[in-house]
C-alpha cells in the first residue's frame, strides 16, 4: 500500500481493473475500474471522483492526449465503476489514474495504475495449433505395479523451438499463449514469467485461457528462439477418480498455441506464431503427469534447446494439428504460482540412501532437489505423503494417484531437479537411491497455489486456536489451484460445488477470491443442462448427472456471495438467470416442494458423526434458502416480479418444511444437530419454537460431553447459530474440545491442515479407511468464517455490500483474553479486535473511509462506555451510543477507534 505524506487527507490505493491489479492481456472490453480508500481523519468519505486514461502514462498530465477524461463524479462509489470511455484496442496498455475528493469537497490524493488489453478479437491470432503426430497415448489403466517408470507414462511431453530473426532492438514485445495441456515457455534461453500450470484448469470445451507475458527484454537485435515445453495435464493426463486419462473427457494429446507480437520503434510490428515452421523433439522429461508425477532423465537433456543454438540436431517438424483457434479467452485471474519455500524441518535417514525430509507443514507443491557430484545414471526416486505411519510414508490414502518423481543424473558437480509439470499434496517426501549424504539444504518443498492476494489475518490468545487458523488457511492454499479443489493428494483434486459453497465465506476472510470464484462460476453454470440442474463438480467430470442438495446451491449462493463480500454486481447478473434456472428445476420435479426427487447423489450431511439427518429435511432447507436467495438477488438486480414470485415460493417451501419436518415441541425431525442447525440458520422455525429449538440443540450437544455430530454441511452452521443463539458458551466450548470429534483433536494429534473427515485418525481404530481419507479438505474448516465474523468481530449488517455498513461484534468467551482480526476489503482496510484485562473490555476497530459500523460492546454497565478514554457520545466520529440488554451498540463512522467498557460477565464451558 502506497501511503501519502498527510494521511488525514483521503487517498485512493490498491487500484484494480476487473478486480486484478496491474493485469495484463485482459480480455474485458469495458473493463471495470476500483479503488481503496485510506484516511486517518474519523468520518472521511469519497464525495466525488475523476478518472482519467491515457495510453502512455506521461500523458496523463497532458488534457490534449487523454484517451478519456471521465470528469469529476460526483459520487462515493469506488467499487467496479463501469467502464465510459472510448472502446478499447486489442494488445495496448492504458494508464489511468483517479483523483479523489472527500465530505468536505476539499481535494485528496491521487494514484495511478494501468492494465494492458489482450488480444481482443478472434481474427487477432493468427497461430495454429501445433504437436506431435501422430499422437498415440495409451488408453489403458493406470498400473498398479510399484515402478512409477512403467510404460502407461511413456508419452514425453512437446518440447518445441522456432528460431527467428529480428531486424532491431524492440520498443515492446507481448507473448500470447496457450496449451491443451500445461506448459511453459521459454525465449532466448529464459524461462518466461512466473506462471505455473498455465492455463490452468477449466470447461476446456467451452474454455481454454490464454495468458500474456511481457517479454521485451527477452527479445534481442538478430536471431533468437521462442520455445516451450508442453505436458498433458488437465487436457490429456489422469483427472478425478475416473481410471482413465483425460484423454476420454478433452483430447488426446498436447499441443500449443503461441504468438509473439514483437513492436518496433518506426510503428512496424513482426509476428512469430505457432505454425508448420515450428520444430520438436522430446527433452529430458521422459513423462509428466499431475496426478502420477514426473520423470526426467537428465542424460537426455540437450544443452540450448530454447535457445539460438548451432549445430542442435534432431529437431523434426511440427504438425499443425488444428487450425480453428477453439474457444480463447484471456486469463481472467491471478495464475498459479510458487508462493513461498519451506526448508526441510528434519531429514532421516532410513537405510542406505534413502531418507525420509519431514517440511513441517501439510502443504501442495513440489519438492526441489540438490544433487551434487553424482555419476550419471543414477535414478532417484521421490514419493510424497501427508502423514506418517510407523516412521514411513502413508501413501494408501492417495488411492491410483502415484504422486512419484523420479530423476535420473545426468552427472556432473551439482543438478537442481524441480518437476514442474505436476503437483502433489504433501508434509513428507522420501527420496530413496539419493548419491551421497542428503542434508536439509538439499530439500525444499515450493509452495504451489492459484496467486489470490492474501487479506485477511486473525489471532487471538489460545494457541489452539492460532493453529485452527493456520491450518484453514493452508488448507485454502493448497486446493485453491486452479480450481477450488476438495482435496490435492489422491485421485481426485475436483472442483466439488459443496466444498466450493461451504467454504466461500471463510476464504473471502483470508483472500481476495472474487477473481478467482467469478470464473469458475463459468464452469459451474456452463455445467448447468438443459434442466436446469447443475452438476456437483465444475469442470464436469464423470459425475454427469443433477447435483446432490447443497452441492448444485453452490451455484445460487456462491454469486451471492460475491456480491455481498465484493459488490460484484454484474457476476451475480450473468448468474441469475442460471441460479432461477436451478430452484425451477427443484420445484419442477418436487411440486409438493418437499425436495425428494432429482436429489442426485444425494450426500446429506456428508460425514456426519454416527448419526442420519433425513436427506429429504437437509434438502428442502437448501431448496427453501436458495429460492430465498433467488428473491434477494431479483430485488437487487430491479426484478421486482421475480423477487415477489420467489418470495412467495419461499414462504410456501417454509410452510412445507415446518409441516413436514418441526414438531410443536421444537423437536426438528431427526433429532440432529445438523438438523436443528438448518432449520436456525435458514429461518425455517416459526418463531414461538426458535428457543425450544436451540434447547434441544445445545441438549444433544452437552449429552455426547460436548462433541457435534456434524458433517460438511451442518459444521459451517454449528458456532454461529449457537452464538447467535445465546449459547456462545457451547460454541467456544466446541471451538476448545480436543476429544474426538472436533477440529482440536486433530489438531492435537499433528494436523496442519484440516481433514477430510473427524475420524481421519483416532486412538481408538488407527487410521480411517483409505478409500476416502484426506488430510487436505478444507470443508470442515468453514468455521474459519466465524473466527474473522465473531470471535474477532469483523461482519457486515444483512442489508450492507462489501462491507460498506460493518457490524462489529466482538464475543468474548472460552478461554480467550483477546483476538483480532483484519481485512483488506474491497473498500480498504477494516479491523476488530478485543482485550480482557483488570475488568476492563477494550475494543479496537478501524472503519474504511465511506463505510458506517455499527460496534456492539458487550458490557455489564453500558454507561461505562468510553472512547480513547473520553466518554463515547461526545467523541468524533461516534455518531450514536444506544443501550442494549447485553451492552451498548455505538454507531461510527469512518476512522480507528479505541472503545472501553466494564467488561461483560463470562462464563465459560471450555476444557482445561
Ligand atoms: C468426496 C469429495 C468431496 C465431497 C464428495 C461428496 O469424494 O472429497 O469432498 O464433496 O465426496
């Protein structure tokens, strides 16, 4: 963040075009533009705006050459404003800069950014797409011998070259690419960019993302060689559980698509694209795959391969295997990358060359290897697993997924092997036949993950709690990865909608995910059918049939998210009519508006603990709060018609739910926690029954020693009802549990991110079934979303957008003496934190100029109330102070605040 010298002035920063910052090569030809507001000042707000653009940014300060000058807005908007200036050209960087003024009319800061165009029409490319023929992969199971060298892998990847000369040193020189596969390019020897895994993963039949790469400096005055290496991937490798490669779900073979646009001083343009002229031979890497993992041989490395190299023989021509382009679209967020290396915690020694390096940390990535004077031909063998078990790798749980790397040296004083055309989910790595003694330095494991800016940070006293924390986000990191995936170890990695939907709230907490949700909702309604019905996983594969309850709700609630954490209205515009399209097709086939028909899979609660929630009671609370939702967002988007259909049709499915499923006890058919947490959470109880409700849910609770029953779905829902409910006791007494079920009890058994199930690993029966056991899922982690929202404090009031009305709501309880936490939003920086000491609760809370909060202080004397020592009404900035039964509520407007109060009376159930 770029801080100005008067900090009390108001200033834009953090300037993103299409929610990205700085982005190149996009493909939006009315981008939309926004900014972040900071001000010290209490009650700073935007009054008005003026955004200009240029297309070099020194002439942003000539009014003569300004592509648009949008003049002065009057107006507080900083979010996504449209886009008014002159239609864009395709391959050109614009500059533009915004001038802010505050409440007063009095003028604050400035700041400037710039995003590039892409190539924006379909007859811009004039590559082909170029390979190997004929491409013969094998169709045939993966094996199930042990030797990861075994022939089903024997389809190297491209390695492609074209030397070209150029006349001059460029002034700018853009590379256009892609693959039906994953690659990387090279020019001149250099590796290009940072990407990894491009492009990336997505309804490859509907989709394939192009990326840009400024390459200027690569490109020099005489001959040079663009080259790429090109694996199977997601395109052509194994996918999902399904026994065969994605040969049967895209194509069969690699391929790439490539242009360089090279610019020159004089106005003259040179253009090298993939073509006939291009020529391959296979490399050093005998196999790649992202499931399997990847061999190199560096004996069959040739030296100058991508670069201009004389004399390198064996190079045959390409096939120009296609000629239409497919459906291009350029990348619309952040690509993956290598976010940070952990060195090696320990290594062992298990017998002669073989060792197994423990990271410290579950995580998703590679390994990068440090052989030093081996002789050639020596094959070292890495193998990676999550876990231990007696000292040795666990690998069953990873199912056909072989996760194994093998490099063979190619000699010489030191190798550096990294493969970099798969990726495994991992806390230890064996690597066995290692030439010599292997000490730490030798090993680091890189990091991998889809690049969403990193925003959001929470801690508090117990470090139980910390660790929670830490293990969600990493949990976040490993499978958001080109797709939100469940899990990243075994033969799986798919995009689940359920996962995607319970876990969206809590990674908007610690990441800027609206780049990264709002395309791959494409895959998610591009998977839609004719019906109406989504899918359970987006890209589809294998599971082609009508998604299971909660799962296709991902493709209402997800949107909706969007727009309330991010204000992304025109995301939730291009979903509506697919989000109506879906609770049409539940109530088509269930017009008695019990969901019993077209349950897919139905999942229920998935992996609840010993108990049954009736499917047909979880399913008709999802029909109910996706209609609602279907109502909400109509009003939103000025569908008054709908909204009142959808309303109506809510309160009919209410009805139906309340007469089939809640007793006039209170009871909730069933008797689940899960069940009782639906019928709270959704609003499906009438009101007189809420307080029986909740009884019975905190009785079952406290009758199994306070342990839930929950599973993916009823989890998200069990500390914020209950805190909501004024039972905040048992959800700190559930948040502190470290018996058997509850996230403490992995956490105390090892866990360094969150498991698929409860029963991952118990005392008592060892290890769950190996068919299904991850532990790398971030779903049972959605109760990150109520650390940030309560026990921290940072929400939104229900009727607010990104956070433009905050509700503050600080909950001391459990073992805590304080937590905080703090989010980049959309509109700037928002912070909650708490402190118990000597009697006293302080609170601390920072507003985003613009935005309200409303701050509930809980207290036992609500006239205790003080900001910045000084009594709270009379202070700036505090524009209400209001009883409450449990405190006082204060109204604040934009600024940093430092409330204190009598502190509240706690009591606490949580273990010792
Ligand atoms: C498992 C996945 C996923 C879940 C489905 C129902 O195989 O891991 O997490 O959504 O089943």
């Amino acid at each position: 963040m770029t801080r100005a010298v008067n900090s009390l002035l108001l200033h834009p920063y953090a300037l993103q075009t299409e929610q990205r910052s700085e982005p190149l090569g996009i493909g939006e030809r009315h981008p939309r533009l926004s900014w972040k507001l900071h001000s010290d000042r209490r009650g700073a707000a935007q009054s008005a705006y003026r955004i200009t653009v240029a297309e070099r940014a020194a002439d942003l300060d000539d009014p003569t050459r300004l592509v648009w000058d949008g003049g002065r807005q009057e107006s507080g908007v900083s979010l996504l404003v449209p886009w008014d200036g002159p239609t864009l050209k395709s391959a050109l960087r614009y500059h533009w800069r915004v001038e802010v003024w505050d409440e007063t009319g009095t003028t604050g800061g400035t700041a400037q950014s710039w995003f590039e165009t892409g190539l924006l029409h379909q007859d811009d490319w004039s590559a082909v797409w170029v390979g190997r023929d004929p491409v013969s992969l094998p169709h045939f199971d993966p094996p199930q011998d042990d030797d990861p060298e075994s022939s089903a892998l024997q389809s190297p990847p491209l390695q492609l070259r074209r030397a070209f000369d150029v006349r001059s040193q460029p002034v700018r020189a853009r590379l256009y690419a892609t693959a039906r596969g994953v690659y990387e390019p090279h020019l001149n020897g250099s590796r290009i960019g940072a990407a990894e895994l491009s492009p990336g993963w997505t309804e490859y039949h509907r989709r394939l993302q192009y990326q840009t790469y400024d390459v200027t400096d690569l490109v020099t005055e005489g001959c040079n060689v663009l080259a790429a290496i090109v694996a199977d991937g997601w395109w052509c490798g194994y996918i999902g559980f399904d026994p065969r490669r994605a040969a049967q779900h895209y194509g069969d073979g690699p391929a790439f698509l490539a242009q360089l646009v090279i610019d020159f001083a004089d106005g003259s343009r040179q253009v090298v694209a993939t073509d006939a002229a291009w020529t391959e031979q296979p490399g050093a890497i005998r196999a790649a795959d992202l499931l399997m993992g990847q061999i190199v041989d560096a004996r069959r490395h040739t030296p100058g391969w991508d670069a201009p190299t004389p004399g390198l023989t064996g190079f045959r021509p390409v096939a120009v295997l296609h000629t239409e382009h497919g459906p291009l679209v350029a990348e619309p967020d952040n690509p993956i990358r290598v976010t940070r290396d952990l060195p090696a915690t320990a290594v062992h020694q298990q017998g002669p060359g073989r060792y197994i390096v423990d990271f410290g940390q579950n995580m998703v990535g590679r390994v990068q290897l440090t052989v030093r004077n081996a002789e050639p031909g020596q094959r070292i063998v890495l193998r990676h697993a999550e876990v231990l078990n007696d000292g040795e790798l666990y690998l069953d749980n990873l199912r056909r997924a072989r996760a194994a790397d093998v490099y063979t040296t190619g000699g010489g004083d030191k190798e550096v092997f990294e493969p970099q055309f798969t990726f495994h989910g991992f806390r230890y790595v064996e690597v066995d036949h290692y030439p010599g003694e292997l000490t730490a330095i030798d090993v680091t494991a890189r990091v991998l993950h889809s690049d969403t800016p990193w925003t959001g940070h929470f801690e508090c006293s117990d470090p139980t709690v910390n660790q929670l924390q830490s293990n969600i986000a990493w949990g976040q990191r490993g499978n958001f990865l080109a797709v939100p995936t469940d899990c990243p170890q075994r033969d799986e990695r798919l995009g689940w909608l359920a996962d995607a939907q319970i876990f969206a709230p809590t990674a908007s907490r610690n990441a800027d995910v609206s780049a990264f949700f709002a395309r791959w909702m494409r895959d998610v309604v591009d998977g839609q059918d004719p019906d109406g019905a989504f899918r359970d996983v987006a890209p589809i594969v294998t599971l082609d049939r009508e998604a299971a309850p909660a799962w296709g709700d991902a493709g209402v609630i997800i949107p909706w998210h969007l727009w309330r954490t991010y204000g992304d209205l025109r995301a939730l515009d291009h979903s509506f009519e697919a989000m109506a399209a879906w609770v049409e097709h539940i109530r088509r086939h269930n017009p008695d508006l019990r969901w019993r028909n077209r349950t897919g899979n139905s999942y229920g609660d998935w992996l609840q603990v010993g108990v049954n929630t009736p499917r047909d009671l979880l399913a008709t609370a999802y029909f109910a709060r996706s209609t609602q939702i279907v109502a909400e967002a109509a009003e939103v988007l000025g569908r008054l018609d709908a909204s009142a259909e959808y309303r109506t049709l809510h309160a009919a499915i209410r009805s139906a739910f309340i007469e089939s499923y809640v007793h006039d006890d209170g009871t909730v058919e069933g008797g689940t926690q899960a069940g009782y947490l639906l019928a709270l959470a959704f609003g499906l109880l009438p009101q007189r029954l809420v307080e029986a409700a909740i009884g019975h849910l905190s009785a079952d609770i406290e009758k199994r020693n306070t342990t839930l029953t929950t599973g993916f779905v009823g989890t998200a829902l069990l500390c914020p009802v209950l805190a909501d409910h004024g039972r905040a006791d048992l959800a700190y007494a559930l948040l502190h549990q470290h018996e058997y079920p509850s996230w403490g009890h992995s956490i105390r058994h090892g866990a360094t991110t969150i498991w698929e199930r409860w029963d991952g690993w118990t005392s008592h029966s060892g290890f769950q079934s190996a068919a299904m056991n991850s532990f790398n899922h971030y779903s049972l982690g959605s109760v990150g979303d109520w650390l940030f929202g309560r026990v921290a404090g940072i929400d939104q009031t229900p009727g607010s957008v990104a956070y433009g009305e905050l509700l503050l709501r600080p909950l001391p309880g459990g073992r805590l003496t304080w937590a905080r936490a703090e989010q980049e939003t959309a509109r700037g920086r928002v912070a909650c934190g708490w402190s118990l000491a000597d009697g006293v609760i302080t609170v601390t809370a920072t507003v985003p100029p613009g935005a309200t909060a409303v701050v509930e202080i809980p207290t036992v004397d609500s006239s205790s109330v003080q900001e910045s020592s000084s009594p709270a009404a009379s202070r700036p900035g505090v524009l209400g102070v209001q009883p409450t039964p449990a405190g006082a509520t204060l109204r604040l407007a934009s600024g940093h605040y430092t409330i204190s109060a009598i502190a509240p009376e706690l009591t606490s159930l949580a273990p010792q």
